[in-house]
C-alpha cells in the first residue's frame, strides 16, 4: 500500500508560485497563469520549459472573465458561482460537447439554449447569457436554495421536483452538486 501511494506520489505533477510577498506556495493543482510546473532533474528541481496541462483551462478563464462577471452583474448572481459552473460543465472549453449533446461553455441543451434565445451554443457569450439566465430562473423557483438549482441545472428541474424539492438520487448529479460547490468556495475566496 505505501508503494502505490509513494508511486501515486512521484507521479504528480508539482507547481510553485512565489507571491508579491516573496512565499513560496506549492501545489497539484494551479490556480492561475502565475504558477510554473517543476521537473526533477540531475541538478535538483527546476521549472519545466512547456507549459502546464491545463493552461488553455487557465487561458480561457482569464480570457472569458469579463463576460462571465459583466453577465453575473446583469443576472445578480456571483461571479464565482458561474465560474465553478462553466469549470465544471466544460473547463472552459467553448467547443464542449457532452454524451447527451449538451454544448459550449455552459453546456446548453438544445431545448434550454431554444428557450433561453441562444441561437449558436458554442458561441461562449451567448451560451455565458443562456446559462446564466437558466441559473437565475431555477434559483427563483427553488427559492434561492442553490443546492436545488444546481441540482436541477444537472438533472432538470422536474427530476428535482419529482424527487420532493431534494437533489435527486443520481450519483451524477450529486457529484455534479459536490463539485460546483467546492469551486464555488475556492472561487469565493480566490476572486475578488
């Protein structure tokens, strides 16, 4: 067992960021652009010279910021709140397309996209204004309970409804609740 987690280890990829204030901040899992993937060499740890795997993840969060949070604004919703939904739903990928033939950004169903007037789902402003306003209609019909409204965002809002008002029992769509939370939390705390 200590073998497989000192292999497990040894496999990870390890990222440094120094500060303004000079600290050193060591990580699996980078937040932003700042942080430079480390490789063992001869001579001790160095920065790797390519870039890390998900630096377009990076790239189109920086990139699509504006839009998400002049979006949030417009919506009354948190910024961060659509950012852990877009990571989650697509990390970012515009071009995202699930099993189920959800698209873009927000992965809008075809249905969702019709309702919510997004006419070209992989264009990530649109689809940002579609996702953002189904978010915001669900949050009213579950009285702000966001746990519903993420719940329903996943698995539609009549699974929720048919389930008694509760995240319905699907391993999917409790995962998917788990995860967006968690960013949420994170992004609350990182994004001013």
């Amino acid at each position: 067992m200590l073998l497989f987690l000192v292999n497990t280890l040894a496999q990870a990829d390890i990222y440094k960021y120094i500060d303004k204030h000079g600290h050193l901040m060591l990580t699996d899992n980078p937040t932003h652009e700042g942080y430079k993937r480390l490789v063992k060499t001869w001579k001790g740890w160095e920065e790797a010279k390519e870039l890390p795997e998900n630096f377009n993840l990076l790239k189109n969060k920086k990139k699509f910021d504006p839009t998400i949070r002049s979006v949030a604004k417009l919506y009354q919703l948190p910024h961060a709140l659509l950012h852990a939904v877009i990571t989650v739903e697509s990390s970012y990928d515009p071009n995202a397309i699930s099993r189920a033939g959800a698209v873009g950004l927000m992965q809008l169903m075809p249905e969702t996209a019709k309702r919510y007037g997004v006419v070209n789902r992989k264009n990530p402003k649109e689809n940002i204004f579609g996702g953002t306003r189904y978010l915001q209609y669900l949050l009213k019909l579950f009285n702000n309970d966001m746990t519903l409204a993420l719940a329903a965002y996943n698995a539609g809002e009549n699974a929720v409804i048919r389930y008694g008002k509760k995240i319905p029992p699907y391993k999917e769509t409790q995962n998917y609740v788990r995860k967006v939370l968690k960013y949420y939390k994170k992004y609350q705390d990182s994004m001013s």
